[in-house]
C-alpha cells in the first residue's frame, strides 16, 4: 500500500462525507428510518457513504471495501481492506448532537494501521499520518492539509484516571465496571470520538461492554494505537482483531498504557 497516496485521499473523502452529511444536518427536518437491526439511518448516512466508496473504489480498485450501508453484501476472505463508517453516532445526528463522526480505516493482516475520524459539527480531524502516528489537524479545512499536532496518549494516574464513556448507551453494566477504578473524573461523548480523547489525553480510559461493529471502531482504534495507545477485548485483554465473520466485535477496553486494567 503506498500510504503517501491513502493518507490525502482518506482525508479528503472524510472532509467530503462531513460535507455531505452536514447539507442534510442544516435541513430544518429529515427523514430518519429503521434498518434490519432497528437502528437508525439517514439519507446522510447514504450520501457520505456514496462519495467515501466511489473515491475509495476508484483509487484502490483491488483492496476489498466494507462499509455500514452495504456490509450485507459483503463476504470477507481477506485479512486486508478498507472498513468504513460514513456516519458513526446516528442517535446523536438525529437529536442534533455534535458527537457524530465519518470514520475511515484501512486494515492490514487484521490490524486497523490507518485511520481517519472527522466530527463535522465540532470541527475536529484526526488521523493517522503515512508513518502510522497520528495527529489532530485544526481547521479550517482546505483540500490540503493544514497544521497538525502530533497525538500521544496520557501518562495515567491510577489513583484519579480520566475515563470517558458512551453517550447513548451507557448502562449500569458499564458503571459497575468503572467503579473498580479511582476515577478522577468521567465524561460522555458519542461515537469514535471517545478513542480520540483517550489518544489527545483528554481521557486515559474508555470501556465498552456493550455491542459494536467493526466499523463503529476501527479507524478510532487506529488513532489511538498511532498515539501511543491500545484496544483490548475485555475478556482476556488481547487485542482486538479486525476482520472476524459478521463483524461483531467483543466487549472491549481502549486505554492509555499504564492504566492498570482490572
């Protein structure tokens, strides 16, 4: 893969999927209707899915693409391929939240190396740069890339962690397990942005015990193991592995290292 040609590009189709979602999100109503699995869909959802697959497809016809909208179709027999998320945070989108995010992630061998997250409404990039480290760049947002500051994950106090959980769902299975922790102090926020504050600091810990899909987390979790940081299953903390068969994904624990996972 010639990551020098994948970086522009990905940053490019988020800030073009944010664009599209964002005409839909400026609409004074939308129509909001229910998959299969009774979550949420938009017809922003749809049309940052279109502009992410045509330039991912045009530019790397050969490297096999999942996405949300179309993972139905898809049967996977390779260990590398693009996983997409044109619109993490539905829930959040529809209540007109700002914690919605366009998530792009390439993965190698099972392991998310590449990603880029773009929360449109707060105006927030990361990504992963070719070497594999990641950086938060400010806007505004140009077709080229602007100043970035490099990305590294927290030096964690264990007697008062920063621990960020789930806005939409949170459940008393997730308290519980934070309350093994001392917890210094505890934020929400919705979508992939919870892997970007454990990469920028802003948190040292973020436990999920409830259901995800592999692109719901696989361009969070490559920034934050850019940052310096990990994601692990929460049953036997190894690490979370990409590419399993209907893309479900175990409960799991993203963190700063030197967190003392319990």
């Amino acid at each position: 893969m010639d990551f020098d040609t994948l970086v522009p590009l990905m940053r490019r189709l988020a800030l073009a999927g944010g664009e599209a979602i964002l005409e839909v999100y400026g609409r004074p109503d939308f129509e909001v209707r229910a998959k299969g699995d009774a979550s949420p869909v938009t017809e922003a959802d749809e049309a940052a899915d279109a502009v992410i697959s045509a330039g991912l497809r045009e530019a790397f016809p050969d490297v096999p693409l999942i996405t949300e909208e179309q993972s139905a179709s898809h049967a996977l027999t390779a260990s590398t391929f693009f996983i997409v998320d044109p619109l993490d945070g539905t829930k959040e989108f529809v209540q007109r939240r700002g914690d919605f995010t366009v998530n792009i992630a390439y993965v190698q061998d099972g392991i998310p190396t590449h990603g880029v997250v773009y929360a449109p409404a707060k105006g927030r990039l990361f990504y992963t740069l070719p070497d594999g480290t990641s950086v938060e760049e400010t806007g505004p947002f140009g077709p080229a890339a602007g100043a970035v500051t490099p990305l590294r994950v927290s030096t964690p106090d264990n007697a008062a962690l920063m621990v960020v959980a789930s806005k939409s769902h949170r459940d008393q299975a997730t308290d519980d397990y934070i309350s093994r922790y001392s917890v210094k102090d505890m934020t929400s926020a919705g979508s992939s942005l919870k892997f970007c504050l454990v990469a920028t600091g802003e948190a040292d810990l973020y436990p999920r015990l409830g259901r995800t899909m592999e692109w719901d987390t696989a361009a969070g979790d490559a920034v934050l193991r850019g940052a310096g940081g990990s994601t692990v299953r929460f049953d036997d903390h190894q690490p979370l592995a990409y590419g399993k068969p209907g893309w479900d994904n175990p409960f799991f624990i993203a963190f700063a290292p030197g967190v003392a996972l319990k």
